[in-house]
C-alpha cells in the first residue's frame, strides 16, 4: 500500500513546522522558552499570512495564542501554586523525617516504602519538589549504610514518574492530552479514570525498581560523596601573617595532609593563576578549593586562611565577623521553583543583608563541577542549585518557619509550620472536588491555590515565583501546535500513514506501537510537545479503525510518560543524574528495561479494558 499525500500545502507546512520544533525542543543550549515562542510566533505570522478554512471557518491566527487562556494551562499553573503551598508551609518535610528515621532500622523495606510514597504524592504533586525533598535523604542514607546511591537514587527518582501516570493532575502532561482530548469531542476523562491499569503496573514497575534495578545499577562514586551530602566550592583567602603567607602552593597542600584540591589560584580581582605546585602565596590571594562544609572549615583552620563570603566581596570571614559567633550554624538551602532565589543572583537580592545568613559554597545541581572563573555571587541560580550558609541559629530556624527557603541539613529540626495543615487540607481538597465532579480541576485548583493565598499558606509573591515560565510556554506551544496539526488535516494524514505502516495489524498491535513511538519520542523531545501531538494523531487512527478512541488517547498519555531512557527526557532525571554520579549509559541500561516492562504491560491490559 502507497503512503498517501498530505492533504494541502498548509499540511505540509505544518509537518515542516512540526520537525523543527522537536528539533529545537531536543537542544540543550536553546532555552524551552525561546523554542516555544519561535513555534508559537512562527504558526501566528503563516497563518495570518497563508490563513487556511476549516469546517467553512477560517482559522484566524490570533486562534493559536488560544493555549494561554486554556484550561489546561489554568489548571497546571493553579496546581503549581497549590503544591508550592504545600512546599512553602513546610508539610512535606514529616515526611522526610520519618523516611530518614525508619531508613537506619530496615533499609531493604525503607527502600520500598521510600518508592511508594515517592509515586503516592506524585500523583498529587509536581514531582520536582518530592526529588529534591528525599534526595538528601537518601544520600545520607547511603553514608551512614554503606548502601551505594547509585542503587536508590535513580529508582527513587522514576518511582515519583510511575506514580505521575496515575492521575489525570499526577502531570502537566495528563492534563493536556485529557484536555486536548476533550476539546476533539471525546468523553471528559476523569481523574481516577486510569487509576486501575496504572496501579496494576505501577505494581511490577515499583516492584522491579525495588528488587532489580539496584542489583543492576553499576557503582558510581557520587560527586557528593564524603562527611556531607554535597560537595561545595569556595575561595579560601590567604591572611596576613597566617601559617600559608610565603608558602608555595604544595607547602601549603601539605599542612592539609594533602587532602586540599585546589581549582585555582585568585590574585586580584578576575586573576586566575593556574594552580602550578610552585606558586607563591601572597598575603590577599584566594585559593578555590572544592569539598565538604566540614573540611573546607578544617582546612580554614590549618592554613590560618578565613573562607570567603563568596555573596559579599567587602567581608573577610575574621574575628570580628559574625560567622564565628558562638551561636552560628552550618546549613544549605535548596533552590527550588518558585523560590526568590530561582533565576537571580546573590548579589542581586542582597543575600546576606536580607536573610542574614553568610554563603559559603555552591553546589551546581544537575552537572558537573567545572573551574570556577565567576564569583558565585554572581552566577544566576537555578531549580536544584544548592547553597551553604552559615548564620546564626535564630536566623535558619525562622527562615525554615516562614518557609521563604528551603533549608537542608541544618543541626537543628525542621519544625511543622503552623498552616501545613491547612495547605495539606486544601490540597485534599481540590482533589476531592475533581474527583468527584463537583468542580472541574481547574476551577477546584484556581480556588484552592486563592484560598491558600488569602489564609497566609503562601504570599502572592510565592504564588507567581510558583509559576514556571518554561512550563507554561512549552503549553501554550504545545497547545497551539495541536490545534494547527488538527484543522490542518495533519493529523488525520498522519493517522492514515501510521496505519499504513502498520499494514494490516491487528488494532491491539496498532495501539501498542502508537504508544511505543510515543515512549521513544518523549525521551528526545519535551513530553508536553509528544502529547499533544500524539493525541489528535492517535484518536484520527482510531476514527479510521472504526474504534473507541479513549484506549488511544490512554496510550499516547502513558507513552508520553515513559521518560525513563534519558537524562534529558525529564527534569528530576538530571537532578539525580548528578547526585548519584550516574552516567547517560546508566539510564539506558535502567530505564530501558522499565520501558518495556511499562509497554508491554499497558498493550495488554488497554486492549482488555476496553474490549479491543
């Protein structure tokens, strides 16, 4: 059988169109954002100037910026909010705490009850915010047992992407492709509705995270291994009169016990001076040295140096300066979306006169370290990023109260702020309310998120700090790409090549490699984009086949889901990518198997839910 011809010149520019947009989404060193205004931009202008009739109506391009007022996107930026409630308030951190605690008695069960409840929030939560919660965990975990991270790390991290499939909100991506669905015609699918097959395989998924995947993980020595969960950089400055003043670089190496790495050598404002063992100290130099808070302390102490407030270049760490305070404490705070620090500098918000705490070190989530040739009071921050601090103890237990920053690994409690359980209830409640059809989810999520904010949860400035630039372009893009492969005919040109290539399979194989070529392009490209596309494209192929589109528009959702195989194919696969020291082959090798495992299950229980 010929594959057929697209159906019009617009289709055609719209498959183009289509290609370099997974193009751009696919590139790194492209910001989402930009990629998605250019698609966006580039659908407005051709068909404002190529307008196109669909069904006697002519699409107008003003149309295509639809996606920002749909409400799909108002209900993931309103979810967004509540979950950031959520964070802001402090109610997740209990949950930390018992995880932590159980973790040194039983770890083989703590690992299974660290999975489960890692997918059981997930379904409810942005799963970005629960990575980053248990990850410190976990990689404290493994210095106290023994147990590598590499072996919990990553099972935690897809455990928190199998419990985002069961859902209808468990994802931005089920929510557009439920959305995208209903706007075509089909019956509004509601928020448990799949809840039954994602369970049923969830169930195997967790239990081969469990058993298996940490039995086949190679070891990797993490880059935050040692005393403390990360390893930091910082600039040690060299006093005047201290026991380093006039001593080459090896000299002063070995008043460490050699156990120093120096990066470099900073004389001068911007003057970096390659680290050569016969370097001469001058009394004013800073050496950047990476390592743990409390070897970075010791080695302050051995060479009579003072470690640098990186934040504020007008402060030598002396005798005078606050940090030596009795009362003073070691503590790191996360960035996390929604955070003032997220997209800004140190310098920028005046860090240490607004928070009162001193910054010691950074740690770059997500890649690897590399030289330092900027003042980390200057590198702009982002989700992941970790900063440590050190003030006094009044000042990290209050900014861990008003929930303003997140903070890590302080000596003292996370305390359970007084509204948690407030936020926890809301929360319940707009899940509720969907659930039960009382409101549809993004009126029930807009009135949560406005409730939290009005009772104190959360301030309007953490409400649109909560809200993603990035996310909501990549929507809205999505979004209006759907609707130009749809009234295109596109996507019914597509459907038809599909089942060509298909021959004549039966429909359950059909499915089954709709779902699969999802899975494989959700690993490559943003999944948001993978959805809506596939969406329209798989109910067109259910049209042809005379069949119930719904277990179509299912396994588009689930294919999309499956971002197992790469680092790239999700956010929170980076942030552990790093953490754990993993390698790109490493997720291959784990998420290549749960791939198939998640696959091969949904292509056969789909076609039995509904009589395929």
């Amino acid at each position: 059988m010929n594959m057929p011809l697209p159906p019009n010149m617009h289709s055609v520019a719209v498959l183009i169109l289509t290609v370099l947009a997974l193009v751009l989404f696919s590139r790194d060193h492209i910001p989402l954002e930009s990629s998605s205004l250019i698609v966006i931009v580039a659908l407005a202008v051709g068909f404002q100037i190529w307008p196109i009739s669909f069904e006697g109506q002519v699409l107008r391009a003003v149309d295509l910026f639809s996606g920002f007022g749909h409400e799909a996107l108002i209900a993931v930026c309103a979810l967004m909010i509540a979950g950031n409630g959520l964070i802001r308030t402090g109610a997740l951190e209990p949950v930390g705490h018992f995880l932590a605690k159980i973790w040194i008695k039983r770890p083989k069960l703590s690992l299974l009850l660290t999975l489960l409840v890692g997918a059981a929030t997930s379904a409810f939560i942005n799963n970005v915010p629960i990575v980053v919660l248990l990850m410190p965990i976990l990689i404290s975990v493994s210095m106290r047992t023994g147990i590598p991270a590499s072996s919990i790390l990553m099972p935690m991290g897809f455990a928190t992407l199998i419990g985002g499939m069961t859902t209808t909100i468990g994802t931005s991506t089920n929510l557009l492709v439920v959305s995208v669905a209903a706007d075509m015609g089909l019956r509004r699918i509601q928020m448990f509705d799949f809840l039954a097959p994602t369970m049923i395989i969830g169930f195997f998924a967790i239990a081969y995270l469990w058993l298996i995947a940490p039995k086949i993980t190679p070891f990797r020595e993490p880059p935050l291994a040692g005393t403390s969960p990360r390893i930091f950089k910082s600039h040690l400055a060299i006093l005047k009169k201290s026991k380093s003043e006039g001593k080459t670089l090896s000299e002063a190496i070995k008043l460490t016990g050699g156990a120093m790495k120096v990066v470099s050598v900073e004389r001068g404002a911007g003057l970096f001076i390659f680290p050569l063992p016969d370097v001469v100290l001058h009394a004013g130099d800073h050496l950047v040295i990476q390592d743990t808070p409390e070897r970075l302390k010791e080695f302050e102490t051995r060479l009579g140096g003072a470690l640098y407030s990186l934040g504020d270049e007008e402060a030598l760490l002396d005798d005078s300066h606050p940090l030596r305070a009795q009362d003073q404490q070691l503590a790191e705070i996360v960035v996390a979306e929604g955070s003032s620090l997220y997209g800004a500098t140190l310098k920028s918000i005046r860090f240490a006169e607004r928070y009162g705490l001193i910054t010691l070190a950074l740690h770059h989530a997500g890649r690897r370290f590399e030289p330092l040739t900027a003042e980390v009071g200057d590198i702009v921050l982002n989700v992941g990023d970790v900063l440590l601090v050190q003030g006094p103890r009044e000042h990290i237990v209050k900014h861990k109260r008003s929930g303003e920053l997140l903070v890590l690994d302080a000596t003292t409690d996370i305390p359970f702020a007084r509204k948690a359980p407030l936020a926890i209830f809301l929360m319940l409640s707009i899940v509720i309310a969907a659930a039960t059809g009382f409101l549809p989810i993004a009126i029930s999520a807009s009135c949560g998120a406005l409730i939290m904010i009005l009772t104190g949860c959360l301030s309007w400035r953490d409400a649109t700090r909560a809200l993603s630039v990035q996310v909501i372009m990549i929507v809205a893009a999505s979004l209006a790409m759907g609707v130009a492969i749809l009234k295109t005919g596109t996507a019914d040109y597509l459907a038809r090549c599909f089942v060509v290539m298909m021959g004549d399979a039966n429909p359950r194989l059909i499915l089954s490699g709709l779902m699969l070529l999802l899975a494989i392009l959700t690993n490559v490209v943003s999944n948001n984009a993978a959805a809506v596309i596939g969406t329209p494209i798989g109910i067109s192929i259910a049209h042809q086949l005379g069949l119930n589109p719904e277990p179509f528009v299912l396994a588009v959702l689930f294919g999309a889901n499956m971002s197992f195989i790469t680092p790239m194919a999700y956010k929170t696969n980076l942030l552990i990518m790093n953490a754990g020291g993993y390698t790109f082959s490493d997720f291959v090798r784990i998420g290549t198997p749960l791939t198939v495992l998640t696959w091969l299950g949904f292509s056969i229980i789909l076609p039995l839910m509904y009589g395929i």
